[in-house]
C-alpha cells in the first residue's frame, strides 16, 4: 500500500464537467480507483473541488462538512428550470428599479440558520431517486426544505440585471436557490449565469491544479490534510498500537482530533459522550 497515492488534491474544475467527470481524470492520473470528492459542484460551476485519494477519502466527512465559499453572478427578471445557465427558460418578469443598498438588505435576510428548498435538478434524492434523474423523465417533485445557514454575503456590484456577489455557507446549501429566493425577496424572478468556488475550508484556488497538470502534480499528505481540518494530538507509542486495534485512548486533549505518532495519521478520535476521560476510534487509517 505504501507505493500508492494517498493525500489530497486541489483541482480547479473547468465548466462543462461533472464532479464525477473530474474523479474519473484523477483516477487515471494517478492509476487508483480509491478517490473520492468533498462537495458536488454542477456542470456549469467552476473553481475548487477537493479530491482525495487512497486512505483520504476516509477524510470525506470532515472534508465535507467544511464551509464553502462562492463567487456567482445572478440575473434577474429570467427563470430557468435548473436555476444556472445550462437549463430552459420557464418564465420572464419585470425587474424593479433596484439599488445596490437594497439588494445587500435583501442578501442578508438570509444570513444565518433557516430553511431552503433544493432546485428540482439536483442530486438530492426522494424516495430513493435523484432529483435530476426525475426531472429528466419529466417528473414534477417538490424538493424537500432543509436546514441550511450562510455565514457571509458580499454584494459586489449591480448593472443591467445582474448581481455580482459573494458568500460563505455551510454545507448543503444551494447557491441557485439562493439565487431564486433572493430574487423572489426583491420583486422578480433569477437565475445563475455563473458560479465559482472560491474555497473549501481551508483549501482555496491558490492551492489548485487545473486538469491539464495532474500528471506530476504534488498531494498534500494525509497528515497535513487531516490536521488542517482537525486539531493534531500526538500519541505514545502505546496509545498509537491501542489506537490501531480500535482501543479506547487516555489522556488525548479536545473532542474531536487527527492522531498522529511518528509524523503518521493513525486514527480520527472522538471524545466518549459516556466517558469525557476517553477517547474512541472513529475512523482508523493505514500506515502509509
């Protein structure tokens, strides 16, 4: 296992490609079928997808979970049915006279916790089925609401219907549906003509490799990786071994850490909720 690939990458995706489209590239570049990505992007979304490979896809939850950050570019008065550029036009409406003072009090209505419906194409699935699946067989579902929160939103300029903007979310949160509702808030109709990641967590675009420069291109180590979404906590030898056979652990401080012996990522450990005085095993990692 230790002459296999194992670490995170950064890609910039390019539009017009799946999440998956970009996983079946990095699979071939680096010869492992074992590679996974943290946060779908749509076809015709571009920027920051975080892949990881060999043992770091079992980082994929924590990978995940992290705040995204987006740059998009919203137009108002033109609905389509995917809520982007890549879908049909399924209604017009006027756009009022708007200042850019009052688009931002319309943005930040939303900050914080609240409830979004999903768009009808997506990757959530009902009963089952993926949302995008259904709408291609022409089947009208209404999208679930979900709990979301933004942390942040920026807008950046307004001219000839279309709002530049940027914002911080967490996960599951849809920025076409927040495209869509921010319209409806401001009297009109909206879709997204672009849409860029900007960051995952702590990984952003200046750490990216575009497609064309995979071959060759450097991993972060799973250890690095681990420690820049989790606080590290160095074992013993002897807490490392009991670690290793899913044992509990003593004297680990935090609720939740990247535990490292001998500069090598042994396990994800989480406080006991029964037992504040140990830690338990949740995802353990090979020694590569």
């Amino acid at each position: 296992m230790s002459d296999a690939p194992h670490g995170v990458l950064v890609v910039d995706k390019p539009p017009g490609m799946t999440s998956h489209d970009v996983v079946s590239r990095v699979r071939r570049a680096f010869r492992t079928r074992a590679v996974g990505h943290a946060g779908t992007l749509d076809p015709m979304a571009t920027g920051v997808l975080v892949v990881a490979i060999g043992e770091a896809t079992k980082l994929v939850p924590w990978l995940t979970a992290d705040d995204k950050s987006y740059d998009a570019t919203l137009r108002l008065g033109t609905a389509t049915d995917s809520l982007d550029a890549d879908g049909a036009v399924t209604e017009t409406a006027s756009v009022p006279e708007l200042t850019r003072d009052e688009i931002r009090d319309a943005a930040n209505a939303f900050l914080g916790p609240h409830a979004q419906r999903a768009p009808a194409v997506s990757a959530i699935k009902v009963d089952g089925v993926r949302l995008h699946a259904r709408a291609r067989r022409g089947e009208v579902v209404e999208p679930p609401l979900r709990d979301v929160v933004l942390h942040e939103v920026a807008i950046r300029a307004y001219e000839a219907r279309d709002v530049e903007l940027s914002l911080r979310c967490g996960k599951g949160f849809y920025v076409r549906s927040f495209g869509r509702d921010l319209a409806a808030r401001l009297g009109t109709l909206g879709h997204l003509t672009a849409l860029r990641r900007t960051a995952s967590g702590r990984f952003d675009l200046a750490a990216s490799v575009g497609l064309d420069a995979l071959d060759g291109a450097d991993l972060l180590s799973l250890p690095d990786a681990a420690t820049r979404l989790l606080p590290p906590a160095i074992l013993t030898e002897g807490a490392a071994e009991a670690a290793r056979c899913g044992r509990r652990i003593h004297g680990v401080e935090g609720d939740e850490v990247a535990a490292l012996h001998q500069g090598k990522l042994v396990a994800v450990l989480r406080r006991d909720p029964n037992d504040p005085s140990v830690h338990r095993v949740v995802r353990g990692f090979a020694p590569v």
